[in-house]
DNA sequence: GGAACGATTGAT
DNA sequence: TCAATCGTTCCT
C-alpha cells in the first residue's frame, strides 16, 4: 500500500494522498480488533481484501483500514499517514489548519481531511468515490519498519512501514 | 447493568 | 503530561 493513492471524491471535491505509512494487524495478532474473533463491530475485518475497515475510537476519532486477507481471516492495515496531493485547500477546511504537513500525519487526521466516516465501513476500495490506486511507474523508495504506535498488547512486532526519508510521517 | 479501556489528538 | 469523550468489550 505504500506509494498508493488514497482518494476520495465527494460534492465538496476531490481530496488526495500518498499512502506513506501504514501499520499491519494480523490474524493471530495481540492488538489486533480481529484478535478475539468476530464482532459487530470489526465483522468487516473477516471479509474480503479490498475493503475499507473503519471505525471509532476514543469517543471521538475515527480510522481507516484496508483489509488485506482473504474471506474469513481477519486482517487489515491501519493507514497512518498521507503527504497531500489534491485538494489541499479542502483539506485545510477540514482539519482547521493551514499547516500542510498537519493534515494527514496521523491515522485520525487523514480521515478528516479526506471527508471519511462510519459510513464508509465495508465499502469497496476498487471502484467508487472513496477508492486507491496503485501507481504505474516503478517504485524508487526504501522502507523503513518499526513498533507500531500507541499500542501495549505485541508492542515488541515491528509491523509499522514508512517511506523512508518522507516529511508527512506521523512521527519520526 | 456497570466499569474499564482504547490502532488519537491537541493543548498545557 | 493530560484531558476530552463514548462505543466496545468484558465482568458481574
């Protein structure tokens, strides 16, 4: 998913980024939402790849995940962070700030610069007004892999992957 | 039915 | 370092 195009298009415009760091959640993972088995709540994790996984948290954010397994297996990856490509002045509305490297570091933030909500849980990424496109051109990057953020259960896996050397990280 | 917690963010 | 804020999960 890195060095993939998350866009978005509502009446409002069409609101973009670069996918420049994500975090994995597996099957057999501790801190994974599938970990325990199937929910209401994370039932879209259990579906098939493609398709967006997002939910809310700390009674007040939301997050955005793209689900990775096959039917049955729940995994997804979490998206941390997009560098801006279209629509910055929209974004900027979005979030309150005029700050570009402010608008999407951070798994929250990206969700509220690009319009998305609870209702784009289990909707497809392919086609569609919320989709990704993965690029044509080679991909001349290196990744770096580090601890996930903000977890306590499997802290010690290293499944957090960024474009190395990129300025729209949500931390260094 | 109730309590504790969380894949965060922004202010102090 | 800490408050905001509420749905989900887990316990009784």
């Amino acid at each position: 998913l890195l060095g993939c195009i998350l866009i978005h298009e509502t009446s409002q415009g069409i609101a973009s980024g670069k996918i420049v760091e994500t975090e994995a959640y597996l099957h057999d993972d501790p801190a994974s939402h599938s970990f325990k088995g199937k929910t209401q709540r994370n039932s879209v994790m259990f579906g098939s790849a493609g398709h967006a996984y997002v939910y809310f948290t700390y009674g007040m954010h939301h997050c955005f995940n793209v689900v990775t397994n096959r039917e049955g297996i729940g995994e997804a990856v979490l998206i941390r962070a997009l560098e801006p490509l279209e629509g910055i002045e929209l974004m900027k509305q979005r979030r309150g700030t005029a700050d570009i490297y402010e608008l999407c570091n951070g798994p929250a933030k990206l969700v509220e610069a690009l319009g998305i909500t609870r209702e784009h849980n289990g909707s497809s990424l392919g086609r569609g007004p919320l989709r990704i496109v993965v690029p044509k051109e080679k991909r001349y990057f290196q990744i770096a892999r580090t601890q996930r953020v903000g977890i306590s259960k499997g802290a010690h896996l290293k499944l957090r992957f960024i474009i190395k050397g990129n300025g729209f990280v949500s931390r260094q």
